[in-house]
C-alpha cells in the first residue's frame, strides 16, 4: 500500500496556485497590451471577442485560485478535507481528483440537483 498524506494534496494545491497566480499575472500584462491598440475595425472587432474571452478566461482563473487558497487555508485550521456542509471526511479519492473540493460527493450531487 502506498503511504499518501494531506502533505501530498497540500503539495498539488501550492503548485496550482503557484500557476494560477502566473497565469493571471500573464493574462493581466495581455488585456492592458491591447488596450487602445489596433486602428482598423475589422480588427477591432477581433480584438473585443479576445479581450472578453480573456476576461472570462481570467475570471474562472480567479475563481480557481481563491477555491485553491481556501482549501489552503483550511490546513491552517485544521478543516482540510472535512465536508463543509455535514462535516464528515471527503473520499481521499475525491481529493485526489480534485483538491480544492469543500464538499463530499453526496453533499456536492445533492447542491448540484438542488438548483
Ligand atoms: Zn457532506
């Protein structure tokens, strides 16, 4: 059996956020760049669907990241892992999948239907 601790996950979550955080500073430096930049219209139509989608791009960028440093957190507090909505322990494996999760898996399927 292989040995995996919290210090593994708290690992992957450090590394995403180091990359989240390079990539909205990249995304950032592109938007400023193409500011009042580009004299013809065709252009300037191409440009609005890129700086949207850059902003969208950017905005789920930042969604991630604060997930990614809530999660983090939560290993300061010693909450790390445990579902924030019934308490219990999140499958390792749902974890593993996915860090940053805040709920187990019933409670996540159950605010997914709930909508
Ligand atoms: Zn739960």
């Amino acid at each position: 059996m292989v040995v995996r601790s919290q210090a593994v996950l708290k690992q992957m979550l450090e590394d995403e956020r180091d990359r989240l955080e390079g990539q909205l500073k990249h995304s950032g430096a592109k938007v400023g760049e193409h500011v009042g930049y580009g004299n013809h219209m065709a252009d300037d139509a191409t440009e609005a669907f890129e700086q949207a989608r850059d902003l969208s791009v950017r905005t789920r960028l930042e969604n991630t990241l604060h997930e990614v440093q809530d999660a983090l957190s939560k290993f300061e507090r010693g909450t790390y892992g445990i579902c924030e909505h019934c308490g219990t322990k999140i499958d390792w494996a749902r974890l593993e999948a996915k860090p940053e999760a805040r709920l187990c898996i019933k409670c996540k399927q159950r605010s997914d239907f709930g909508r």
